[in-house]
C-alpha cells in the first residue's frame, strides 16, 4: 500500500494525498493543453486513480499538478505536469518536478519517460535528456485522447 507523502516550502505544499486534490483545476487545464485537449472529466479521474498523483497547492488552493504511472520496480512516465501561470516563474515547477522524482517509493527505477513540446529546459534541469537511442522507442497513438480500445470482434 502507498504511503502519502508531504513537503512544504514556505506556503507552498506538494501532496500525493489524492484526496486534496481539486478535480475542477486538473480537468479545466487539462482540458486546455496542448497534450489534452478535450480530455473528459471521467478519463481525467481514472487516469488519477490509476497512477501516483502529485498536487501543488498554494494554502487551500490547488495550483500545479503531475502525476507518474509506474511500476514502481523499474519504470515510471512523468505525465499532466503543471502550475497555474499565475504561479510561474518562482521556482514552482522545478520544486515539483524535483519532489516528484525523488520519492522514495520510485528511488532507483532503471528509467523514467516524459513527452514534452515546449518545457525541455524544465526537465533537463532535472536530469531529463533527450532519447538516446530513439530509434529503439516506438509508440501507438488513437486520434482521440478519450478513446478507449474495443475488444477484439466488437464494433468501434
């Protein structure tokens, strides 16, 4: 069983206790980004069930977010990280992605993956580099960010 962790900076708090989270702010930004545009309120919720969540929280109100899906044995993919403009530019972000990979529970995992389009900076800060061998990865992408595969022999 995962145990929640806390860190505090000032008044500042980052939380993998879910239940802080305030689903309205991670919907609504998700929702605007470029990686997930027209993401429903039910994927976005499953989506936090099923993996380690991280919530950014200035006092009371939710601020930044990310969370990992992992194994916790040897991978885990950084996903949905961010801090509301209002907040950026103190450091915010880099606090988060530092707390998110230094967790005990994914201490010593062989690799770690993100996607990002315009925050390559941000994460090489934190050791993030750029695929080494690129042409060993390969991926499958739907149209769609809601859509879920159908079993074999139903209709799409």
């Amino acid at each position: 069983m995962r145990t929640d962790h806390e860190w505090t900076r000032g008044e500042f708090l980052i939380s993998t206790n879910s239940a802080l989270l305030d689903l309205d702010v991670v919907h609504k930004f998700l929702t605007q980004s470029y990686w997930a545009a027209g993401v429903s309120r039910e994927v976005v919720q499953q989506s936090i069930e099923n993996s380690l969540p991280f919530g950014l929280y200035n006092r009371d109100r939710q601020i930044g977010f990310a969370r990992v899906i992992t194994d916790y044995a040897t991978f885990a993919y950084l996903a949905d990280v961010f801090v509301l403009d209002e907040f950026r530019g103190d450091g915010l972000g880099k606090w988060l992605i530092e707390v998110v990979t230094t967790i005990p529970e994914l201490a010593g995992l062989r690799r770690w993956m993100l996607a990002t389009r315009d925050a390559h900076g941000l994460y090489e800060r934190s050791g993030f580099i750029r695929l080494s061998q690129p042409d060993r990865w390969m991926e499958r992408q739907t149209s769609r960010v809601d859509s879920k595969p159908q079993p074999p022999g139903e209709p799409g």
